[in-house]
C-alpha cells in the first residue's frame, strides 16, 4: 500500500479494508513506518520505536485489527517499555503491565508501533521537553502543534497513523488538536479509567485520542469506555455506541456561544471571527444559537487547580524519590517542573480542600447554563499555534503568555464535563482554528451527533498539512 492509498482512510476504513482482505496488517504497518521514517526527522512526533515489537504482535482479531497506532509516552504504559513521561527522572521507567486502556486498544486490534513526544509530565501545551526534544508542526515547522499530545498530533497530521492516544488535563488534547487541524474529544470525567493509576490533577486528567475523523473518536472511546473494579468515578454506558451516534442527526439543539476569553483579557480576531462564522453555520444548520456569558468564579477555580496540580505533581515525585530512597536533586527535572514541585510541596492539606471546593463550586455554576443550553460554543485556543519556545521566552510572562495561548479549555477539565475541539477554520496564513464545543457531563452523544452533522457541512479530511 502507497502512502496516498493509506492517507485516504481513517483508522475504520483501514480496518474494513482489512477484515475485507485488500491488504494485511503487515502491509499498513509497513506503510506507517516507511511514512515515520520520511517525516518523523522534521517533526520529532515519534520518540520510541517499537516497530520490531509491532511487528511480532500483529493482531488479527477486532474492530481495528492491524490497524497501526502510536501511545502517548505519558499515563497510559505498555507492558515490558519505557513510560518516560518527557522526564529524564523516568528515562529508564520500565512498565511491568500494560495499563487498562493499552489493553482495550490491544483487545480491538490496534498495533501499537510507538510512543509520542511530550512536555515533560504533560505540564505544558507546547511539545519541547529536554528529555524528548522540540516537536514541530506539521503546518508550519517553526510552530507549536500544542501540548501536552503534541506528538500525538503532529504524527496523525503528518500522515503517520489517522488516529493516536492522547490525554487531557488542562486542554491536552484539545490544544495540539486545534493546532493541527484534527478531531479532539475530551471525554467526561469518569467515561475512561486510568487503572491502574487513579485520579489525575484532582479528577481533571482523562484519555482519549486524537484523530482525524468523527467516526474514529467515537469508535475508539466505544474500545475504552469500560470502568475498572474500583474506579473513583465512573459513568453508566452510552445508551448506543458512540460510533452510530457520530452517523445520527442531531435535532434542533440549543447552543450557547461566546467569542472571546475566559482567562484572558482576549483572543485573536481571527480566532473571534472563527466562533462567529461557527455560530451563523449551526444556526443555517437549523440550531437555536444565543450569545450567552459564562457563569462562575474562574479565577477561583483557576486558583484551586493550580494548587491542585503542583500538589499532584509534588506527591507523585515524592513517590518516586521514596521508592528510590534518595530525594529529587536538581537537574534531575526541568527548572520549571522544580518550581512546581517546590510551589506543590507547601500546599497544605487544608488548602487542597479549599482548592477543591472551588473547583466543584464552579462547576455547579457552570452546570446550571446547561439547564438551559445543549452545548456551549467558544473559540479551543486563545490564538492559532505559536511559534515554538515563544511562551518560555520571557520568564517573567509565562503565566500571561500561557493562557494568553490556552484561556479557554482548563475549566471544563475541572468542570468534568466532554469538550471537543473541531477543525473548521483557519488562519489567514493557513494554520487551523479549532472550534471547541462543551456539553453537560455524560453529555458525549450529542457532542458526537453534532460533530458528525459539522463533519458533513464543512469537510476537512483531505485539507492535510504541507509536510
């Protein structure tokens, strides 16, 4: 199979083609390597190699079977490699087990070739950790393709896989997404476990993937939406698969939209002028659309979680260095991960607790806009992807920078609610504007439904990067 052959399908069409025998598992991995090894030196999306691994595995059974894959070298491992997490602390981090959502992709067939570059512990939504090294974008090589998957996403925009694994703390699958002209669905809190490992940054961290269609997303959370014996939060199944809700109309929906920030003063023009055109189209396409405010206290809730995740982040290097017997040392880490290690190891337990309350306060807030909206409109990202090293350039304005970047995708992780971010615009200098769509929590169905009707309206699965 050529690389045109291979780029026309998604990951479900390259699994009809081979439940129908048009070509072998083999032969799309082939594909997928000879692709990594074209691009991969410009883009440094692929960190680890597992092709030989890949190849002794080669599934034959299940809805993806041989259908090639990439994990994201941070929370979900893969029995017998390195999970590094984008930290020179993991380097040499071998993973005795596969972790539950590495063995629903395994169960469906999907062949698991390698790991995506990351920031180191996922903390930023740029791809240029010390360890790992710059990723670059596929649309334009001096920029970003986002963070904390931005491997992820430069290897599915690159043409490498048409679908990769992905996770979402703050916007880490929504923000390199948006970056590269891809489908991102963050699940609800809860839709997918991350046994054996428990919350995430206080409940805000979820799994998913990065693709570049509709149906991809859905069929592949179908795979992995199963709750493992003692999850703290789990959601009841979909009442139909996710992937017949993608291909299903969505009726007249109520939707609530804003064009400007919620933790920022501002977003780009164009970034403005994308979430109004969106709004006129679902309006043509026959939904209620309402400019509205968003309710709650953001700058709490931004409080709370900033507390939250250096207090994660501080427990989890505190694990390490107990295992270990020795503490973390300087130059073991980045500098910035250290300061936040340092911030997250004065957070006290009380103050933890405070910072919770914020975050569920603002989510019962936001909560009550969906008593009277189906889905919430905004803009994914504050700008289209930035140049990279442009947000650690001026230290003294990183935290103004960074959600001068991403004001718009950290609450509804906190929120708890799915948020998708869709490919329906771009720059005038050819770079892509996510649109990002939230829905009540559980609410994946009718974000699936809408997105499939966009899908239709403004196609963009052949508008491939440069690269």
């Amino acid at each position: 199979m050529d690389f045109e052959d291979y780029r026309r399908h998604d990951a479900v069409g390259l699994a009809e083609l081979v439940a129908r025998r048009e070509v072998s598992g083999p032969e799309l991995l082939d594909a997928a390597v000879a692709r990594m090894a074209e691009v991969n030196p410009k883009i440094n999306a692929v960190t680890t190699d597992l092709t030989d691994l890949a190849r002794h595995a080669a599934p034959e059974h299940g809805a993806f079977a041989g259908v090639p894959f990439l994990l994201k070298d941070l929370g979900a491992t893969l029995a017998g490699t390195v999970t590094s997490g984008g930290s020179r602390l993991l380097a040499k981090e071998v993973a005795p087990a596969d972790s539950a959502i590495t063995a629903a992709y395994k169960a469906v067939g999907l062949n698991i070739f390698g790991k995506t570059n990351t920031p180191e512990f996922g903390l930023w939504p740029f791809t240029e950790s010390e360890l790992l090294g710059v990723c670059r974008n596929p649309w334009d090589l001096d920029r970003t393709p986002g963070g904390s998957s931005g491997g992820a996403a430069a290897a599915v925009a690159a043409g490498i896989v048409p679908a990769a694994h992905a996770s979402d703390g703050g916007g880490s699958i929504r923000t390199p997404a948006s970056c590269c002209g891809l489908f991102g669905m963050k699940p609800s809190r809860g839709r997918v476990s991350s046994a054996p490992l428990g919350e995430g940054w206080a409940g805000a961290s979820v799994q998913h993937a990065v693709t570049r269609s509709v149906r991809d997303s859905a069929a592949l959370l179908d795979a992995v939406c199963r709750p493992q014996p003692g999850d703290p939060y789990f959601l009841a199944p979909p009442e139909r698969p996710f992937v017949e809700e993608a291909g299903r109309e969505p009726g007249k929906l109520r939707i609530a939209f804003m064009a400007g920030a919620m933790q920022a003063p501002s977003i780009d023009p164009e970034c403005a002028e994308a979430v109004r055109e969106t709004a006129r189209l679902c309006a043509e396409l026959g939904h209620e659309v309402v400019e509205a405010a968003i309710p709650g206290d953001v700058h709490a809730m931004a409080q709370g979680a900033g507390a939250a995740i250096a207090a994660s982040i501080a427990a989890n290097l505190d694990s390490i260095a107990q295992k270990r017997g020795r503490p973390i040392e300087e130059g073991e880490i980045e500098s910035l991960t250290m300061a936040t290690y340092r911030r997250g190891s004065k957070v006290l337990g009380a103050a933890y607790v405070q910072g919770l309350a914020a975050i569920h306060a603002y989510g019962r807030s936001v909560a009550g806009l969906f008593e009277t909206y189906d889905v919430l409109l905004l803009s994914t990202l504050g700008q289209p992807a930035i140049p990279v090293g442009w947000i650690l350039e001026d230290r003294e304005q990183i935290t103004e920078r960074l959600f001068a970047f991403m004001p718009n995708t950290q609450a509804f992780n906190n929120t708890g609610q799915p948020a998708m971010t869709v490919p329906l615009a771009w720059s005038r200098s050819g770079l892509p504007i996510g649109l990002q769509f939230v829905a009540r929590t559980g609410g994946e169905a009718i974000l699936f439904r809408l997105a499939g009707q966009l899908e239709l309206a403004r196609p963009w699965f052949d508008r491939t990067a440069p690269l």
